[in-house]
C-alpha cells in the first residue's frame, strides 16, 4: 500500500513539473522570439517535457502493476478499481518504538517463535516418554471367566516388562536430549534472528524519518527558493537556460526524496508490526 500511494503521489508530482517544464517553454519561446535567448534553449525545454512524458508511461505502468497485486492480496479482480490513497497512517510516537518494549513483544507474540516453542515442548515431552524406559514397567489386568449363563471365576494377569538393553536405552536417552538441546537452540537463533530484523527496521525508520523532516523542511523549501530566483534570472537574461533546468530538477528531486523517505517509514512500519505480531 505505501509502495501505490508513492506511485500515485509520484505521478502526481511528475504532472506538475510536467506542466512547469510547459510553462518553461512559453517562457524560452517568447525569449527566442524577441531574440533574447537562442533557439537552444526551447529545444531543451521540449526534450525535457518529452522525457518527463516518457516517465509518466513508466509510472503509471507501475501504478498498474501496483493496483493488480494489490488486488491480488485481497481476493479481487486485478483491473477492479481502487481508490487513490488519500493518506498514510501516521508513525507511532517514540514511546510505543522503545526497542526492549518491542523486543519483548517479539519474543512473546512472534508467530515463527511460537513454533520454535511447540517444538521445544514436543521436544521435552519425548525425552521424558524416553527417561521412563529406565523404570520397570507394570501392568495388572483382572476378566471374568463365563460359565454357561454365570461368571464362575475371575482371572487376573500380571505383566513386568524390565529394561534389560541398557545401552539402547542410553542411546535412545542421549538422542532425546540432543533433539532438545538442538530445538532450544533452533529457537534461540531465530530469536536472535528476528531481533536483528527489528533493530535493523527501527534504525531505517528513524532514518527515513530523518530524511523526510530534513527534506520538506530545509532542502525543498531551498529548492523551491532556487527555482524562483533562477526563473527570474532567466526572464531578464542574468542566467542561463541550463541553470533554470537545473533549479527544476532540483525541486523535483527534493519531492521525490520525501516521498521516497514517507514510503520507507511506512514499509518499515509494516515489517516491526509483522515481527512484533501485532499493531502499534
């Protein structure tokens, strides 16, 4: 879902410099025409809005693919419409991301530890049908014998079963134990596993979350700053064609990253939610 509402977002975005880049043009065109500004930079002003129309296919074939497997995840027809996102869920606040908090919450509700857990009780269960092999074994069974319409007697029975191979039980003993031994430690390493993931999406949450509040806060507002002063620039002849490009897809490169950083946060969200066996 974070990766359709970036392709949505980022379409979006891909439109509006479309239309920026369109506008450039005007502006290059009514220089050559005055014949303050040569034929060049109206041919890069098309090639760029040309190649920005090309990407705008790409995106929205990724938005296709996008759209049919999640379609694909919730048991529908693939082409069956969906909504545009409208937003993302926000991030959980610092307090509910405390590592030992979620650690222990994995440790308690991850669904891959809940198995290693099971086999560690079947594990445990077999080696103590195992150590009871040591002990003589008894059985005592009492049936009546019938005669004609009557019971006339009853029979009792006596069973000792007396572990005589001592060392096929001892074996058998050793084998239990390493299947425990091995099934606590299977468990372990895939507890320690399983941490290492969720230490590794906290830091790139916390990262990406770094990058979007450094882009839309400083980068952007700077990009877009460059932008205006080099459209400026441009109209009264003190800078170039290429610089006002320039100043274009720096802006656009600064609202990628935001998207990009907003997308992460998300997709990392979702993957401490899954280790964690449950919402934050």
């Amino acid at each position: 879902y974070a990766r359709y509402s970036r392709a949505i977002r980022n379409e979006q975005l891909t439109r509006e410099i479309l239309e920026l880049l369109v506008r450039l043009e005007r502006v290059a065109l009514a220089r050559y025409e005055s014949g303050v500004a040569p034929q060049q930079d109206v041919i890069r002003a098309q090639v760029e809005a040309t190649s920005m129309r090309s990407e705008l296919v790409m995106l929205e074939s990724e938005r296709d693919g996008l759209q049919a497997t999640l379609n694909g995840l919730l048991s529908r027809r693939s082409t069956a419409p969906l909504a545009e996102p409208e937003r993302l869920r926000p991030i959980p606040a610092p307090v509910r991301l405390d590592p030992d908090t979620l650690v222990d919450r994995l440790r308690g509700r991850n669904p891959q530890l809940f198995t290693g857990d099971a086999r560690i009780r079947a594990a445990e269960s077999n080696r103590d049908l195992v150590y009871r092999n040591r002990y003589p074994d008894f059985a005592i069974g009492v049936s009546p014998i019938q005669m004609g319409s009557k019971i006339g007697e009853w029979e009792a029975m006596l069973e000792l079963n007396i572990p005589l191979q001592q060392q096929t039980r001892r074996h058998q003993e050793r084998e239990a134990e390493l299947m425990l031994s091995a099934a606590r430690q299977q468990n372990e390493a895939a507890a320690n596993r399983l941490i290492g993931e969720l230490f590794e999406n906290l830091a790139g949450l916390k990262a990406a979350q770094r990058v979007e509040l450094l882009t839309t806060t400083r980068l952007l507002p700077q990009a877009e700053a460059t932008l205006a002063a080099a459209l400026s620039g441009y109209e009264t002849g003190k800078v170039d064609f290429a610089t006002l490009l320039d100043a274009e897809r720096q802006i656009r490169k600064s609202k990628q990253d935001a998207l990009r950083a907003q997308a992460d946060s998300q997709a990392r969200l979702a993957a401490i939610e899954r280790l964690v066996g449950e919402n934050l």
